[in-house]
C-alpha cells in the first residue's frame, strides 16, 4: 500500500494521531490478507468478495469496529475503487436497526414480550453481508405484528430504527426559514438536488453508492415526488430516489426492479430470488427516516404513512409526511 499517500489522505479528513495508525493497521492488514488469501482488488466482483472475505475475518478477530470500516471505505476512495467502497458502506450502512428495535421493544412492553419475539434471532454482529440479514429481520417483523397487533407494530418503526442526529438536519431548517414557507422551501430543494445529482455526473463521482447518469437526472427531474416532494394540502409526498437508479431504469422484470429500488440493508437481498421474506409493514421505519428531515425544521415529532412499497409489490416507495397545523404554504 501507498502509506504516505493513505496517511496525507487520513490528514486531509482530520484522521490524524491514533486514529491514523489504527486506520493504517487495518488496511495493512487489509492488504496483507489479500496476498495470503489470493483475493484481488481487480474488478468489482473481486473487490467486493475480497471485502466481504476481509470482514468475516475482522468479525471472527472482534476487529469489527465502526471506525474500522469507515478506514476499508476510505481506502477504497483513496484507491478510486468504488466497488470497495460501496461494499465496505454497506455493511455497516443501518447495522442499528435490529439491536436498536430489540431495545425499543424491552422498553415499551417488557423484556418478557421482547424475548419471548426475539427467541432464537441472534442480533448480527457489525459487517454482517446484507444477505444474512433479512431473515432475523422479516422473522421479527412477522412475530412482532402477530403478538402485539399493527398498530404496535408500527408504533415501534415509525420513528425509524436507524440512528439519526437532529444536527444533521441544521441545513434543512435553514434552507426552509430561508425560504419563508414549505412550497417555496420544496421547490428549492428540488433545484438543490439536481444541482447536487449533476455535479456527480459531471465529476464521476458517487451519489451516496451509485454512479449518476443523464437517464437517472431525466427521471429524478420526471417525478417530483422524488426530486423535491410533492405538498397535497398538508402533508408532503416524497418518494426515493432508487438505490441503483441506473440499474432501476435498464432492467425490464418487476423483480429485478423492485430489487434495484429498494434501500434498506435489511429486506434488499430479501428481493433478490423472488417475493421479499419482510413484512411490508417494516417500510414503516423508513417512512420515519423521511419524515426526520420535517421533524427538524419544524421542531416536534410529526407523522408519516406508507402510501406505497416494492416490499408489497408496488413499483417504489412513496410516503406521506403530514405537516403540523398552520404551516404557511406560500
């Protein structure tokens, strides 16, 4: 490996001291794991089994830390390796949510009910490959909605499962008060997203794990729903961008498709080989994720409604964000 290069890499990123020798050691030991094992970096099939080799290896030597994957896809950037980076992201991209429902279950209804729906789903530990997670997931889910009813079901996602900081969102709130009320604010964060999906094209680079292409700006521009969001009186009706939107829009089979749209770390790979083993139910948490950005700039917890999900079959996944009374429309 290039270690001043990586280091001045690190440097760049304020990864300096400690953490730059940690960072350092696991890619040394990254590298020296792909000689002994006769792994390769060489094409994105063998970048990616190379990573997801690594990570068993870092997972059996309790290596599996937070910070240490953050090192893997910084190395894959540092090298320009997308599929390393990509593959190194996702398996630590949402690792919370099941560990993260397993404390708001005890916390709402007892640790009797929790471990009488947790019996037997072992909790996967951090750099697990997202095809080994929607079976401990959908398994939850289903136990979950058959003891405790719906509506409970629901109660325990809506807010997500993911871990998300009110900080994050500082920019949104500004951009919203900056505008002087939700349409205007919408519309703004329409211009902004295409201005932001554009630069990655021009600069080849990636938006969040996918590459950007003129057909994917095109249909972004083409549903406003997933550009800005869509007000209908007061709530907001966002969908998401597709997660392989490139991919999305090639492929002809719903499956296939459903496959590329969907997100989530922990019911994807339930799509690859047929009907998803997830209740459509759990999209809920994802509904939480959406409605977070409003909750922000509004200051107070809001409600969000799954309208639609490829989970039950639909062509994407579409939610409505109802705003508080009193919101200026202009």
């Amino acid at each position: 490996m290039d270690k001043d290069g990586f280091t001045a890499y690190l440097k760049e990123r304020d990864c300096t001291g400690d953490a730059a020798n940690e960072a350092l050691a696991i890619v040394e030991g990254f590298e020296t794991f792909l000689a002994e094992e006769g792994h390769s970096l060489d094409s994105d099939a063998a970048a990616m089994e190379a990573t997801h080799a690594y990570s068993k290896r870092m997972i059996e030597q309790e290596l599996n830390t937070w910070d240490n994957y953050v090192s893997l896809l910084r190395y894959g950037r540092f090298l320009g390796n997308d599929a390393l980076f990509i593959t190194a992201l996702e398996l630590i991209d949402g690792a919370e949510a099941l560990g993260r429902l397993y404390e708001a279950l005890a916390e709402a209804h007892g640790e009797d009910v929790r471990d009488r729906i947790f019996d037997g789903i072992e909790i996967p530990p951090l750099g697990t490959s997202n095809r080994d997670k929607p079976a401990a997931m959908g398994t939850a889910i289903r136990r979950l909605e058959a003891e405790l009813g719906r509506k409970a079901c629901i109660d325990l996602l809506k807010d997500s499962l993911r871990h998300l900081e009110d900080a994050w969102y500082a920019d949104g709130k500004t951009i919203y008060e900056e505008a002087g009320g939700i349409d205007a604010y919408l519309e703004r964060k329409g211009r902004d997203f295409v201005a932001e999906l554009e630069k990655h094209r021009d600069e080849g680079t990636l938006f969040f794990s996918q590459p950007i292409n003129d057909a994917v700006i095109e249909y972004v521009k083409a549903h406003p729903e997933i550009r800005s969001g869509v007000r209908d009186g007061n709530r907001i009706l966002e969908a998401k961008i597709p997660h392989q939107a490139i991919r999305f829009l090639e492929a002809a089979d719903p499956a296939e498709k459903a496959y590329h749209y969907c997100h989530c770390p922990w019911a994807k790979e339930s799509l690859r080989d047929g009907p998803t083993t997830v209740p459509p139910i759990f999209c809920n948490c994802s509904a939480g994720f959406h409605k977070k950005p409003y909750e922000a700039i509004f200051g107070r917890p809001l409600r969000a409604e799954v309208l639609e999900c490829v989970l039950a079959g639909d062509p994407w996944c579409k939610f409505a964000i109802y705003l508080p009374d009193g919101v200026d429309g202009s």
